[in-house]
C-alpha cells in the first residue's frame, strides 16, 4: 500500500491537531520494507538465496591493456592464463541458471567497458562481488586491500543504490575490509579473517556495525601468510573455511589458526578437512543454496565424497575457465566469490 494512501490511523502516535510525536522507539527493520521496498539482508551462509548479485563477465576483461597489465607481475594478483572469453561466460551462466532454479532473483552488476580503478585500468575485483556484505537491512560497502581491485567499491555502491538497497557503512580512512573474509557460523555468530586483504583497523570499523545488527561475537581469524614464494597465501577467509550446513564445514586447516579451531570445536562444528589440491580447485568456495545443498566446481572427488557421506545434497558444475584464468598462489575464484546474496533466509 502506498504511504499517500494509508489512512492517519496507521500513522504511529498520530494525534489530529497535535504537534508530531517523535518515532524513536520505532525499530528500523520494523520500517524496512515501507521505506525500502524490500526485506534486504543476507546475515547467514546458510539460508536460501533469494536474490544475489553477481557480475558477467565482459569484453573488458580481454580488453588488452587490462590483460598487459595484469600480466606483469604476481604484485598485481594477475590471472595465471587469458581467460577465454566465451567459456568464461558460458560457465558464469550456467552458476546463474543454477542460482534460478533454486528460486534466486539473479541481478547482474552490468560492468561498464571504460571501467577504471584507483590505480589500474580495471578494477579486477569487480566480478567478486561476494565482497559486498549485507547485514540484515543494508550493506557494508568494503574497501579493498590490494591496488588492483581498489575502486570496484564505486560501481557496487551504485548499483545496490539504484536496487534500494540501503548503505549502512562505507569502510574509509585506513581501514581495508572485505566480505571474503566473512564466514557466518549463524546470524549472531561471525568470523572475519585477518588477512592482506582486511586489516585490523577494518574489522575496528565494521564491528559495531555488526553488532548493531544482533551479531553478539565477531571472532577474528588470522590467516596464514606468505614471504617470497606466495605458497600458502591465503587472503580471504573463505579459501579455506565454508559453511554447507548446520553444524557442518569445509577447512583447510594449515590456513586456519589454532585459536580458531578451538573456537569451531566449542560451536560444535564437525569439520571436513579439504586437500591442497582441491583448495585450489575452490573446493572451499562451493556456495550453500540452502542448508546442506551445495553447488560446487567440478574436480574435486574427496570433497564430494565426503560431503555425500554426511548426506549433503551436492551439485557440481564446470568451472574450469574461472580456476584457470583466475587461480593465484592464495586460490582460485569459487562461486562463493562470485555472488553476493542481497536477501537471504535467516537460518
């Protein structure tokens, strides 16, 4: 219904005549959908998607001065092959012909061809749009933590704008912040990595936005890191931890610290260890639809098996071009990176 056309007696402590009466005890989720038209918030790993953003690829990711510069140095996070435009979009349709038929609003981000980021001539980070977060009632705009990728903030901001879906924090001064590095135990219940990616001055400013939203503990995880090599790297939390269940994880352990494997035992959550190789497969980045239903890469066996064995509903799917053209030393993009839910069942 219209708010032109409610009557003054669904208006809160109208009084005909009077002076307004101040609306502070009214809750603002309580309002969410009058103001913004729909029930935005996505604080669960778990729940049923409802609607996600994700990002197709485009020409300008083969745009050539874009796959130079990329090409020039480790530093720049660049892709270890050319992605193959064609297969690139061809497996990011079928990961959204999934998504649709789990009932998921599929909003694609619509990149633009001259976009630029702060220092390079795209912000490669566009296409993770999983950095976004929404809590229950708006977004965390991030700011990111590596060069390359700083200045995709802009065109996420823009589009959950023209969606309605409102802002209610924008990561700035010294803080670095990413929704990779956020894995929800429950909705009261986070974990946030500590990483190259989020710093510390980050989580500082995101928390009280959490907990202003009923999360009661926010743990920070502390990635395991790299010198020379880049072996071992992990930057987002989400390489190496994945819900797929109530109670139920995907990990690699030597990403994890032992402070936080405590922590995981005491939640009571049973743990399936991930092999190397399937790290870097983006076993750990498969996406849960629902509570134990997963959709996960092709290529990783012991995964699947060990999923099917705790009676988790598995979906595999190709994802070969994304591992390939997009895999560094700290793991491949997975379809966790590539969606970023805007409104998700509560679990």
């Amino acid at each position: 219904m219209e708010t032109s056309r409610r009557s003054t007696t669904d208006i809160p402590l109208y009084e005909p005549d009077r002076p307004p009466r101040a609306l502070w005890d009214i809750d603002y989720m309580s309002e969410l959908e009058l103001v913004w038209g729909r029930r935005w918030g996505a604080q669960s790993d778990l729940g049923k998607i409802e609607m996600v953003l994700v990002s197709r690829p485009n020409e300008l990711d083969v745009r050539p001065d874009v796959v130079e510069f990329r090409k020039k140095d480790r530093a720049f996070s660049g892709p270890v092959a050319e992605p193959d435009l064609k297969k690139f979009q061809a497996e990011h349709d079928g990961l959204t012909d999934l998504l649709r038929r789990e009932g998921a609003e599929v909003i694609d981000l619509n990149v633009p061809l001259d976009a630029r980021g702060a220092y390079t001539p795209y912000p490669g980070g566009i296409h993770g749009t999983r950095d976004i977060v929404v809590l229950n009632g708006g977004a965390i705009i991030p700011r990111m933590g590596v060069a390359t990728k700083r200045g995709a903030e802009v065109y996420w901001a823009k589009k959950l704008l023209e969606l309605g879906c409102p802002i209610l924090y924008t990561v700035h001064g010294n803080g670095c912040f990413e929704g990779g590095n956020v894995c929800w135990i429950d909705s009261k219940h986070v974990m946030v990595g500590i990483s190259v990616r989020t710093n510390l001055e980050g989580l500082r400013q995101v928390e009280p936005i959490f907990k202003m939203n009923g999360v009661e503990e926010v743990h920070p995880v502390y990635l395991t890191s790299y010198l020379d090599t880049g072996l071992g790297y992990h930057h987002h939390l989400d390489i190496c931890f994945g819900l797929v269940d109530e109670g139920l994880a995907l990990i690699y352990p030597p990403g994890i610290d032992t402070v936080t494997l405590e922590y995981l035992r005491k939640r009571d959550i049973e743990l399936i260890e991930v092999p190397y190789e399937e790290v870097m497969r983006a076993a750990c980045k498969s996406l849960a639809v629902r509570p134990g239903r997963v959709l996960i890469p092709k290529g990783n066996p012991r995964t699947v098996e060990a999923l099917t064995k705790k009676e988790v509903e598995v979906t595999e799917f190709e994802w070969e071009e994304h591992i390939r053209g997009t895999g560094v030393a700290g793991g491949p993009g997975g379809p966790v990176c590539s969606t970023a839910p805007l409104i998700r069942d509560s679990v």
